[in-house]
C-alpha cells in the first residue's frame, strides 16, 4: 500500500443496462430519433462521469480506471475520505438525475469501499490487473442494494467521523468477502421515488426501495405475467408482511409490529410450496426490503403502511389502490360502466364488505423480477386474498377454470371476497376472519 493512500471505491450502474439502447432498438428507430436518443446517452453518461471524478478528486482520491459501467477509484489519503467521497456521489446523484439526466429513468449506482489502495501501472492494462482488493471490493459492490454503500467491516472499524450511518447488512447470499460488511442507512433519491413517500416517517423514508423505473418503461414491454406462472414467482421471492396498526399513514407514519392475518397469508403460503429454501420474509420499516426486494421477486401482504408500496406501484399498473387527496386507499378495478371503486379502507370493521385484490406485476423496483401484490381493506379481506394465492399454488388450472365459468384469457388481477354467510354482519369481523371459502369477485389482465 502506498503510504498515506487508503480506501478503493467501485461504483456501478444498477439499471443501466435497460437505459442504453440495444441493437434491435437502433434498428427499429428512425434516424432522427435514433440521432437524438444517442446524443442523450452520450451526453448523460459523460456529465455522469464528470461527476465522478469530481466528487472523488473533491475527497483527494483519483479515478483509476472506468470498465465498462464500473468506476475504480483510490489513492485516498485516510479511509474516511474515501467513505466521504462514496456519500458524496450518492447525495449528488439525486440532483444529477433531476437537471442533467437526460435518459427516461434515473441512473442509480451500487457502490462498494473497501481498504487498500492500488498501483500505478499503465492505464491500459489495468482493466487486466487482479488484486484481492479489487476482489473483495467487487464483491461489496455486487451485493449493495441500489443507491446505497456497503463497506468491509475493516472499513467500518477504521472510521474515525460517521460510523453511526451504517447499520449490519442483511443481504442473502453474501460472497464470502461481503461477510460482516455493513450499508449505509442513507440512501440516494430519484424524482420517481421521491413523491412516493411524503407520508413516510424519515426513519421510512431512508429504507424504502429506490422505485428505479417509470411507468413508460414497464409497459412498453410485452406482459408475459399471468396466475397460471405464479408457482415458479414464489420459488425464489422475498416476502414483505404487513405492519398493523390503527391510524392511517398521513396521520401516523410510525408503525407497531404485529403478526395478523397478513402473517397467516405467508403461513400458508410457505405451506402450499413445502418450503422453498429460496424464499424470504420480513417484518420491519423496509430494512430488509431494501436488501432484498431489489434482487429478487417480491411478494407484499397487505396492512396499511405495506400498502405504501401500493402507492408507488399504482404509477406502473393499471389496476390497484387509488390514493385519495385525504390518504385514504380504494380498490379500483374497470368494469363495464368504467373504474369502480371498493369501499373506502378506513377500520377493519366499517364496511359490509372485505376485498381483498391480488395483483401480479412487474416489481416496480426492479422490472427484471415479479412483484405479487396480496392486499385487501380488511385483515379478513387479505385472508381470503391469501387464500386465493394458496389455491393457484396447488391448482392454477382448476381455480382459474372454476373461477368464472368462463375466465379471462391469462389474469393476472383478481378482486376477491370472503364467502358470505348468512347472517354476517360487518361487526363480527373479529370473531370470523378465519375464513376458508372466498369468491372471486372480479378477475382482469393488466
């Protein structure tokens, strides 16, 4: 190591690879269109790395090769500046993304930090060279949720300013050289998230998912998603159980823990697959999903504060909850006169019916994987979705076929409803919420 010189960033692009144009798309474009969109992208990605090196030349560090989408900086003279110039190059992004970012969706970056420093060899051949230090914090970057920092515990043991702005990482399937790393518990914003989460507590805010694409985005792609595949979404899937309180989310945004029926749901949903060693859960603010959820398929089961997610999703579905000027949330399906909207999701108990939506879409956060969203205005609403869901895991064909008489060509959207009794009133909500049988309501394709 070179005296004086410490810490080795490696920044990467996240979602680049669906920003850049592909081959097929430059020859499905017209010149002038082509012209201009690759204009955008060389000048953004340009600016993008002026950027670069400035935040790092900023901390007296130096940029020691660009691979690809891959920064390699070092030269730093003590471990906190190269920490400082990684939270620099987040905090930075956010305006970036918002005045110079000329591409349909923001540019967001995975950045690992590691100690050590590297030589000067020419600038050729450092593409070529190998180091464990490159090794290990290549590794980092590849296991750092999006917009955020993961550093190597002998990073995090030789800060001296700011190790409070790291919290244990829980991310699965760490490489050996990620094991005991830490994540910073800021994180980057985009003008698409930002919105999302003006009801949010800080502490919320700073762990919900970056919401890495735009709506434009997700629907020019052919939908190949419908129920009859939800078995092989469940394989590998991280599921997010409900927090469950008594206020709305404008009126209170912080949340008490509870196992409820959203907990039933996952219960039998891990049931109907015999245990998939592959699938997660979590219940907390979104720490875990800020680890998990943006590598994988993700399953969200209802209760208020969840259905955050329900808000953001709604920017890339048709179909869902609507958020209302008072913060209250309404199940929207089209039907025949146009959209129609389920009663008003104000107490578990306040209506005289429990609907419960489920919705398989493309993760918002992530559109290379699945989101399966299971949601309902009632606890007793979310049971019979999860119902639902547990019956398509066993039997897609004969729950589909069943359903309607004559169902919809490939759904992926299904409002249902607990089977009502005779006799049922709204209040007995608390003594009958264990319910079996539900009917399926309204079944539709995004």
């Amino acid at each position: 190591m070179t005296q004086g010189s410490d810490g080795i960033l490696n920044i990467d692009g996240f979602n680049w690879s669906a920003l850049k144009l592909s081959e097929a798309d430059r020859a499905g474009l017209p010149s002038s269109i082509l012209e201009a969109r690759v204009k955008a992208e060389h000048d953004t990605f340009a600016q993008y790395h002026q950027e670069i090196r400035e935040a790092v030349e900023g901390h007296r560090g130096r940029v020691w090769a660009t691979i690809g989408d891959c920064t390699i900086a070092c030269g730093f003279p003590n471990i906190d500046e190269a920490v400082a110039a990684a939270a620099t190059i987040q905090r930075r992004l956010a305006d970036f993304n918002r005045y110079h970012n000329r591409l349909s969706s923001p540019l967001i970056v995975r950045i690992g930090v590691a100690r050590g420093d590297l030589p000067n060899i020419p600038y050729k051949k450092r593409g070529e060279h190998s180091a464990p230090e490159l090794d290990e914090v290549g590794h980092l970057q590849k296991d750092c949720p999006p917009g955020r920092i993961r550093i190597s515990r002998a990073v995090f043991e030789a800060l001296r300013f700011g190790p409070r702005d790291f919290r244990p990482g829980l991310a699965s399937d760490l490489k050996s050289k990620s094991t005991g790393s830490l994540v910073w518990s800021q994180r980057s914003w985009t003008p698409q998230d930002e919105k999302y989460v003006r009801i949010l507590s800080p502490r919320q805010q700073r762990s919900f998912p970056i919401i890495s694409t735009s709506a434009s985005d997700v629907h020019a792609k052919p939908s190949d998603l419908d129920f009859s595949s939800i078995r092989d979404v469940l394989q590998e899937a991280f599921v997010v159980v409900g927090e469950t309180r008594t206020e709305l989310p404008h009126e209170s945004p912080v949340s008490h823990l509870a196992a409820t029926s959203d907990a039933v749901g996952v219960i039998e949903i891990f049931g109907a697959l015999q245990s998939s060693s592959k699938m997660l859960a979590g219940i907390d603010e979104w720490v875990d999903s800020e680890d998990l959820a943006t590598q994988r398929n993700l399953v969200i089961i209802g209760s208020p504060v969840v259905n955050i997610y329900a808000y953001a999703v709604n920017t890339v579905t048709s179909a869902g909850f609507v958020q209302e000027p008072d913060g209250l949330l309404r199940i929207r399906v089209p039907d025949q006169q146009g959209t129609r909207l389920f009663p008003k999701a104000v107490e578990h108990s306040s209506f005289d019916r429990h609907y419960g939506l489920v919705v398989l879409a493309r993760n918002p956060i992530n559109p290379k994987c699945h989101m399966l969203w299971i949601a309902g205005i009632s606890g007793m609403a979310t049971q019979a979705a999860s119902r639902f869901v547990r019956d398509l895991v066993l039997n897609p064909t004969q729950v589909l076929k069943a359903s309607l008489g004559n169902p919809v060509h490939k759904p992926n959207i299904a409002v249902v409803a607990p089977h009502w009794q005779s006799g049922w009133q709204a209040d007995d909500y608390q003594g009958k919420w264990r319910v079996n049988e539900y009917e399926i309501v309204w079944l539709g394709v995004q």
